[in-house]
C-alpha cells in the first residue's frame, strides 16, 4: 500500500476510534445516564478541526485526480465530496448543540442524541465506502507525481490527538481513548 493511501486509512482508524468513543457514551446517554459533555465537545471539535480541514481536502483531491484518471469514477468521486459537505453541516449541527447543552441552554435529549448518532453512522458509512472503492482505486492510479502535485497544494499538518504529541487541548479526549484501547 502506497504511504499516502496507507495515512488516510490510519486517519480513518482513527476517526472510528472516536467514534466508538462517542457511540458507546450515547448508548449509556440513550439508558438516561448523564454523559460527559465536555469530552463529546472535544471529540466534536476535534473532529471539525483535522479530518474536515486537514484530511477530507486532501481526499478531495485525491478524488479529483482519480476522476482524471479513471472518469468512470465521477458519480462515485461527487458522490463521496458531497459527504465531505453533508459531513461538515453535520459535525457542525452536533458541535453547536453540545455548545448549546454546555451553555445551559435547554435542548431536548432526543436531539442530542439524534444529532450524534446522525453523525456518527453518516462518517461510518462514508469511510467504508471510501476503503472500499475509492482509496484501493487511487492507490492503483496514482503515482508520485500525482502524489506529489497533491502534496504541493497542501500544507503539512500534524493530527493534533494521534500525532507524535497530542496537544494539551485534547489531554483529556486522548486519555479516555487510552483507556478505552485497555477495556
């Protein structure tokens, strides 16, 4: 496996480790036991800040150069951007309610809850669909120079939860991950 297809799947590894994070603290939220806001906005933040800045752009134009390539790809590749959309307006929607929950302002349970599991199951869905057509795709078609150019559109970015030091910001997120990773 190419390094770069190899990094957006470790990113993926990643983000469903959060994401299992998140589902199994509403599977207790969804038995009425109270749930850890602040983690969930952490998550939330997190989750608004590195894969829709950082790692979806980068697939974007993965995507892109793979409908150069192979324009069989089209429907699958605007398919797949438009999630990146939906998924942005989503983790935003959750984002600001748990602001909203945080600020003590009064929002239904249900709503919480059907904002999280909305996003929750729609990057599910999509990282699958991307590990299963799209990335094996790229990593067939793309070659350096290919890589390269993407590159070069892109500043660096270091994953500021899963990268050589997780930033103080997300101290406490990474230490429920830990703990989660010995359960």
């Amino acid at each position: 496996m190419t390094l770069k297809v190899a990094a957006l799947n470790t990113d993926h590894r990643h983000f469903a480790r959060i994401l299992r994070l998140m589902s199994a603290r509403f599977d207790a939220f969804h038995r009425g036991e109270d749930i850890d806001y602040e983690l969930i906005r952490d998550a939330m933040f997190y989750m608004t800040q590195y894969p829709d800045r950082v790692h979806h752009p980068r697939e974007d134009l993965v995507f892109k150069r793979l409908v150069e390539l192979a324009p069989e790809t089209r429907d699958a590749v605007e398919a797949q951007l438009a999630e990146h959309e939906e998924l942005i307006r989503s983790g935003a929607a959750l984002h600001e309610t748990l602001e909203q929950v945080l600020s003590d302002e009064p929002v239904p349970r249900d709503r919480v809850e059907a904002t999280a599991r909305n996003y929750i199951e729609l990057l599910r869905e999509h990282m699958i669909r991307e590990e299963a057509h799209l990335l094996p795709m790229a990593e067939r078609l793309l070659g350096d120079a290919d890589w390269t150019a993407i590159d070069a559109e892109l500043d660096a970015h270091v994953d500021p939860i899963f990268g050589d030091h997780g930033e103080q910001r997300y101290r406490n997120l990474i230490d429920h991950l830990k703990v989660n990773d010995e359960d």
